[in-house]
C-alpha cells in the first residue's frame, strides 16, 4: 500500500471511529505512526522557496547551556518560520541554494546550514560543539501539541560528498523533536512524611548523522551512520549505517505516539517514509511524552576557530498531525488574527499616504497663491 493510500485510509477510518483513532488498523511497527501521516500543518515548517528568506542574526550567539547566557534578542528568520535556540546559538551560514540534484520534486530551494563559532562567543573549547535551528512551531501555533494528538515530523537532508565534510570522526548533524512530561519527585522528608514536587521536564529525543573519516587511524574509508538518542537511560543507540555511495538525499521522520513513546524512521532518498524504514521506538531517559513542543536541526564542528562544519542542506521539514481538529482551528484563529492586522497595518498606511498627498497639495497651491 502507497503512502497516500495509507493517508486515505487514515482519514477514512479516523471518520468512521469518530474521534477515536483506530490504532490497531493503521498502527505501523512498534505501535508507531508513519512520519507524514495525518495532516499537514503548513503553518508551520518551510519550503524554502522565498528567494527573499534570510536570518537576522542577533550576536553574540546564545550560550546558556555552557554559560548561563542568554544574550536576547535571539536571532530569526524574517518569515518568522525559525528562531535561535536559547540553549545554543544558531548556525553562522543560513542561506537558501538551489536544491541539490535528486532533491523533491518541483523543488527548487533548499537550505544550507553550517556554523564556524559554536560554543561560547569569544572563547574557543577546542572539542566538539553544536548550534541549532529552531521551528517556530510554538510562538506561532500559540501551544505544544498534546501526544493523543499524534504529532510527527519529516524532513529532507543532503548529506555532501565525503570530500566536503569537516575531516573529523563523529557527530555532525542532528534531527530533534523537544518533548515535555510530568515528573514528581521526593523534594523533602521530615517526621511527617515526605513531600513530593511535581515539574515539567523538557527534553529532546532525536537522531544523529556521524562521520568516519578514512584519516582517522580506526577507518580505512569514509562512511556515516544514524544513532537515535535515546534509550531509556538515554543513551546514543546505533542504527543505521550509510556507506559512502549512498551520501545525498536522505528523509528523516520522527513520530510520537499516546502512549508517549517516540518512533524513528529513515531512508535515503526523498521518497515518502514507509513503515519498512522504521528504525526503532523508544521511551528516551524513561520518560513518557505528554507534549510535543517543537522540532529543530544541530550542526556541529570542532570549536577552534578555524573548521567550518559540514555543509549540509536541508529542505521542507513538515509537520504533521493525525487528529488535527484541535491544532486547525488554532492556526484558522491565528491566520484570521494576522489578517485583522495586516489589513489594520494596510489602512494605516493609505491613510498616512493621503495625509501626506493633501499636505503636499496644500503646500503647492499656497506657493502658487503667493506668487
């Protein structure tokens, strides 16, 4: 069965269980569902196909995970589809290319994303460090999706020829979703009893395109592989090996399913996921997933100044979600809200126009008047 059969059926049977979804029809392996399966929520993700899109940077970079800096205002995009990460800072290069050969059909842009400074501005740590590129998935839905939703997440990636990537073995390109749960733990305990604390614990499951390089003394050929971060102690699992002559386009997917559970899936080339490219499902650090937040991108180099990372293009990241009522209504909400003011924004400059049309008239014909 194609893919879009399988979407049909989805709907179909979606329809006819009411608001109930049918997970024992239409579950794929390990009680997953496909990435791109559902709904597509344009409103959030991009084509890339503006020639017009660019990044305002806004530096220094942002640095809290290794320094506790913020550094606002964060950079964006000026279609407002992407933001710098609070924890990192984002990639130095953004900038949209023509898409690669053997990309989607009818593309004809994509994104090329590589950083040089990537850990703390103004300082070098000589390992390893990443930046990230954030979907403005909340800010601009206005809510994280609840997993009974079953949100889940697609994207393009062109990994380059062996020769254009950073000469150092091991990770370089990230594809992550950020999840959030309840955890309660023991906060104290005294004669009474103990007492518990209850939070909401952010996290970010995910996986990892690594490098081999053939200079390195352990490899005699270059070569890469995918490891899904993570397993219950959230460990980087190893999953899916990439030999040199598969280099290029590759589709990434992730879903999340009710029962918190994060499923992977990958396959080179740019055609549709399936559930034969499903890669493993698990419950990262233990955690079961109560919302989806957003999903984003890392790249990483050695943080010396000096190495640019691995220049790897990216296109149509999409996401999708299998019951969809509650998140279309929120973006038709938010679609009529953005018009409201743009024809406000419209009417206040035709207003100012003729202000300024009547000041010159008057103006000219008091010149004339005095002649």
């Amino acid at each position: 069965m194609s893919l879009t059969t399988y979407r049909v059926t989805t709907a179909l049977l979606t329809a006819i269980c009411g608001l109930a979804f049918c997970t024992d029809v239409l579950a794929a392996p390990g009680g997953s569902i496909v990435p791109g399966t559902g709904t597509h929520i344009d409103y959030v993700g991009d084509d890339f196909e503006d020639t017009n899109w660019s990044f305002i940077n806004n530096f220094p970079k942002s640095s809290r995970e290794q320094d506790q800096r913020l550094r606002s205002p964060t950079g964006k995009s000026t279609n407002n589809r992407w933001k710098e990460g609070p924890e990192r800072g984002q990639p130095d290069q953004l900038k949209v290319v023509p898409t690669p050969a053997g990309g989607l059909l009818g593309s004809r842009h994509a994104l090329l994303m590589r950083t040089l400074n990537s850990g703390i501005p103004g300082s070098r740590t000589y390992t390893v460090q990443q930046d990230d590129l954030i979907v403005n998935c909340i800010s601009r839905l206005g809510m994280s999706i609840p997993v009974s939703d079953m949100p889940n997440v697609v994207a393009r990636v062109y990994l380059p020829p062996a020769d254009q990537w950073e000469n150092r073995s091991g990770p370089h390109f990230g594809f992550r979703i950020s999840a959030s749960t309840v955890t309660t733990e023991v906060s104290s305990r005294g004669f009474f009893g103990s007492r518990s604390e209850t939070t909401n614990e952010p996290y970010w499951p995910g996986m990892w395109i690594h490098f081999r390089s053939k200079t390195s003394r352990k490899f005699e050929e270059d070569s890469a592989f995918i490891t899904v971060r993570g397993n219950r102690r959230g460990q980087d699992v190893r999953y899916k090996e990439i030999p040199v002559d598969q280099f290029g386009w590759w589709t990434l997917g992730m879903s999340v399913t009710p029962n918190g559970q994060i499923h992977y899936y990958a396959k080179p080339g740019v055609d549709d996921l399936t559930a034969n490219d499903h890669l493993t499902s698990q419950f990262p650090y233990g955690f079961s997933a109560q919302r989806f937040r957003t999903f984003f991108f890392d790249v990483c180099n050695q943080d010396n100044g000096k190495n640019w990372s691995t220049p790897f293009i990216i296109d149509d990241p999409q996401l999708y979600v299998v019951n969809a009522s509650r998140v279309a209504a929120k973006v038709k909400r938010k679609m009529a809200l953005e018009a409201r003011r743009q024809a406000q924004k419209n009417a206040r400059k035709k207003s100012q126009k003729s202000a300024r049309q009547r000041t010159a008239k008057r103006s000219k014909t008091g010149t004339t008047n005095k002649r």
